[in-house]
C-alpha cells in the first residue's frame, strides 16, 4: 500500500493506519492507537481541536499535504508528538500516532525511553513514541512512503478496530475519533481534558 490509501477522510485514514508497520532509526513498531484530526472551518472536516483550524500557517503546513507525510510538533513545548497527513494535497487533515507495540529495536528504544521502562510502555502515548523511535523536529514534512527517509510506515490490513473519544482535547471532545486495536497493552488511557465540556455537551 501507498501513500495513494491516504487520500480520503481524516477517520478514515485512521482505521487504514491503524496495524501499519512505523520504523524509525533503529526500532520498530505496529501501530496500535491513532487520533484523527480534521482541518478549517469551511472545509470538509472542520474540526476545531485541529492544529490547522485557523488556517494554514509555517507551523500546521505540513498537515495541508500531500497525503503521507510527516507533521511534528512539540506538545507543551516538550514532548515530540508525530502526525501523518491525510486528505486531497491542500486540505488539511492528519492523523496523530498515539501508541505502537514495538516488534523490533526494543533495547534501542528502551536506551531512549529508560533502562526502568515495560516494554508495553516503551511506545505508549504521542510523546513516548516518538522518543522511542528517535522521532525528531527535524522530521517535520519527510515523506514516511520513502524507502530512503529515517521514518517510514508501510500500511497493511486493519483489524479488531475500537473507538471512542479524543484524549486531552477541549474542543470537539466527544468525537470519536480515536481507534485503537483491540487486547493491546500498549494503548493509553482515557483522559479528557479538564477545559472539555460535559460529556455529551461538545460535537
């Protein structure tokens, strides 16, 4: 599969990366838990959670297409957090990597994350996945269908997918948009944020 399987919705998108094979200098994972995102208000998919929300900037850019490539961004200053755009080329939608199960690399990644840390928590929310891939800044916009860049994904067939509400965002919170595979450890736990509305009170 190509980057070809990402030109459609951001939820989508999600269901397809979902299962996908994520490698990333030295560490392998499957992808177990993802969160869509949408774009613009008069887009397709307004989604006012989105980076890309207020429109295109130097910093969301990335999350405009084409489909497939890379979108970084640091999360509370921090923690790097990996995207891959999805969508026509031009309309904004990505879809966030929130957990893998690592297949391979596990020492490599256990070096980055710490000698302490289960191997189910290696990769384990946004943040801890990029750390323990080596996911940097730097990798803002590669194109993850290249053979030759450091981050690659190969997509494969989705299955036992489950759904339920965004985690940590205050705005279209009661969406469900995020999957997860079933039975695995490495997915992360339910967190809504504090600023959410009730649930059953946001889109």
């Amino acid at each position: 599969m190509s980057a070809e399987h990402l030109f459609v919705d951001p939820v989508a998108a999600a269901h397809r990366l979902l299962g996908a094979a994520l490698t990333g200098r030295g560490v392998s994972g499957i992808v177990v838990e993802v969160e869509a995102y949408g774009g613009v208000p008069d887009g397709p998919w307004p989604d006012a959670a989105a980076h890309s929300y207020r429109g295109r900037s130097g910093r969301n850019a990335v999350m405009f297409g084409p489909p497939g490539r890379l979108y970084t961004y640091r999360s509370h200053g921090i923690h790097v957090c990996a995207n891959v755009a999805c969508g026509p080329d031009g309309t904004a939608a990505a879809v966030l990597l929130r957990a893998c199960a690592i297949a391979e690399g596990a020492e490599v990644a256990r070096s980055r994350r710490g000698e302490l840390v289960r191997t189910a928590a290696l990769a384990r929310g946004p943040g801890n996945l990029c750390s323990a891939l080596g996911i940097t800044m730097e990798d803002n916009g590669i194109d993850l269908f290249d053979p030759a860049s450091p981050v690659t994904l190969r997509l494969s067939e989705t299955r036992g997918t489950l759904s339920g509400p965004r985690v940590g965002v205050s705005q279209a919170a009661d969406r469900p948009w995020r999957l997860w595979l079933a039975g695995q450890p490495e997915v992360s736990a339910y967190r809504r944020s504090p600023r959410a509305p009730a649930p059953g009170a946001s889109d």
